[in-house]
C-alpha cells in the first residue's frame, strides 16, 4: 500500500483543498482587475498609514425612532457623536461625515456612497454606529437593518481601493436583552534591508482587513449614560486619546475591554437593572497592526 496521501478528492500527492461544509460553495464568476499592492504590502506586520490621507469616517447618530420600532429616545447618543468626533479629527481624519436620526435606507446610501469613493490615497475607512440594536441588526429610525448588509459594500471587489486595508466599525448598540450579573471576585493583593518596490498580483481573501468592535457581547444589553454617554464611547474616547500615539488598535481595544469591564457599573432607577456588567465584543480579521500615531492635519 502506497505511504502516499490521499484526500477525499481520491488523488494521491499534497491533498486538495475543500470547504468543510455540505454542498457547493456559491461560484464566483466576477473577476475585476486586482488592485495594485506593492512586495512591502505583503511582508510588513504593519498597515500603511501613511497614505496622503488618513480616510474618511461616518457617525450614524440615531437618537428618536418612530413610534413603530418601539424604541425609545437614546439620550446621551450626542455626547458620544461629539467624543467620536473629535477623537477621529485627533487621529488625523479631516473627511468625517456626521449623520443624525437616519432611516434605514439613508444608512444604506451612505455606506454605499462611501464604498464607492477613491480610497486610493486613504490610510483605512471606519464606521461609528450609535443606535438601538439585537444580535445581528441595528436600527435606523424606522426598522432595523442586518449588520452584515451595512459592511457588504466594502468587502473584495465591491471596493477595490480599499483592499488590503483597515475598515473598521465601531457599533454602540444593545445585541439582546440580557443582564451581565457580573461575577464577584477578591482581591489577592501583591504588588532589514529595505526591499525594492515591485508591483506584483497575489489574493486577498474579501473578508479580510475587517475590525468590528462591538459595545457588547452577544445577547446582553449595552449601557448608556444619560448626560456622559455610553460606557462604551467613553472607554474608547480615554483609551485611545492617551494611548494612540503610542499601541497599536488591538491593543487599545483590549484596553477598552478592561476598562468597560472594571471601571463601569449601572446605576438604574429600577432595582432588577442596578449593579449591573458590562464587556465589549471585538472580532478582528485584521491582518496587520493598526498604528494611528502619524497624525495627519
């Protein structure tokens, strides 16, 4: 009997590749152009930031809703909007597009217009969402809308310009309607040579580059301060404007985690919603560090 591997495909040698799920994965016929990425792009650990630009930003600020969602008015939401503000303006974005109490098909338009700008001369594209949401949605001022429907815009070649670097989005809103009780705990106490440019063609995976840094785990509520915002926002707002000249994203987001997580606790009117948790939720398919410290003006 032959040592040789054989894969499910019966062929001798290396082995195939194969989606290991049921079924024909959907077939892709659209190949567009690839965009141009230089030999550095691929080995440095580092995204480019030092484009002409540092990108442009959108801050959806949803604070009243119709009265068919059922959703109540979202004070605090523009203490957050302003932080957001001014932290990205601190971070060198100077195209930062505020949009307030927007219908699902205006937050639609706009991420859509955003997808299909030039980005070549950008650093990365981030996205503040401040609204209402559950597991999977956020709400315009009329309905909710699939997150996964809002990012589409910006995956493969639905933006080319925009490949191979940082999209970020930052969502505020509530993924369900559970409480964090929290878990007590005691305290134990203690103290190279550079590299010719050379444009060559290699493949990206499309869902690659993405940050989605969300205020809360799945299921649980996230918390809002009536006059300092959301706890969220302003874990964010004092990570990163002490720490962005000197960590990289992912650090600063695991910094946000602790800070949410150890410095806020609730403070309801109602007795059932007091004393109650909180941890944010951050998926990463960077591929890279992110550092923010080049300020562009």
């Amino acid at each position: 009997m032959s040592s040789d591997y054989v894969d499910a495909s019966g062929e001798a040698g290396e082995g195939n590749d194969q989606p290991d799920a049921r079924g024909e994965p959907r077939r892709d016929l659209h190949r567009p152009a690839p965009p141009l990425m230089t030999e550095s792009d691929f080995v440095s650990d580092k995204y480019n930031m030092e484009h002409a630009e540092r990108g442009m930003a959108l801050i959806i600020n949803n604070r009243t809703f119709h009265p068919k969602t059922g959703m109540g008015e979202r004070t605090g939401t523009d203490v957050d909007a302003q932080k957001m503000n001014e932290l990205l303006t601190t971070l060198g974005f100077v195209k930062i597009r505020p949009l307030d109490d927007v219908s699902v098909q205006e937050i639609k338009n706009a991420l859509y217009q955003a997808a299909k700008e030039d980005h070549t001369d950008r650093d990365c594209f981030v996205c503040v969402i401040l609204s209402h949401g559950e597991e999977g949605y956020v709400y315009g001022t009329d309905d909710k809308v699939p997150i996964d429907e809002l990012v589409l815009p910006f995956k493969g070649h639905n933006c080319p310009s925009l490949a191979g670097k940082p999209k970020l989005f930052f969502i505020q809103a509530c993924r369900g309607q559970e409480l964090d009780r929290g878990t007590t705990v005691t305290d134990a106490g203690g103290g190279g040579e550079e590299m010719e440019e050379e444009v060559i063609v290699r493949r990206i995976p499309s869902e690659a580059d993405f940050l989605m840094a969300y205020s809360v785990v799945p299921g649980y509520f996230a918390w809002r301060n009536s006059a300092r915002g959301s706890w969220f926002i302003q874990a964010i707002f004092d990570v990163f404007m002490k720490y962005w000249k000197s960590l990289d994203l992912l650090t600063m987001m695991t910094r946000v985690n602790k800070k949410v997580a150890y410095d806020f606790e609730s403070n309801a009117s109602a007795e059932y919603m007091r004393r109650k948790k909180q941890i944010p939720c951050i998926t990463s398919m960077l591929t890279k560090d992110v550092f923010f410290m080049q300020n562009k003006q």
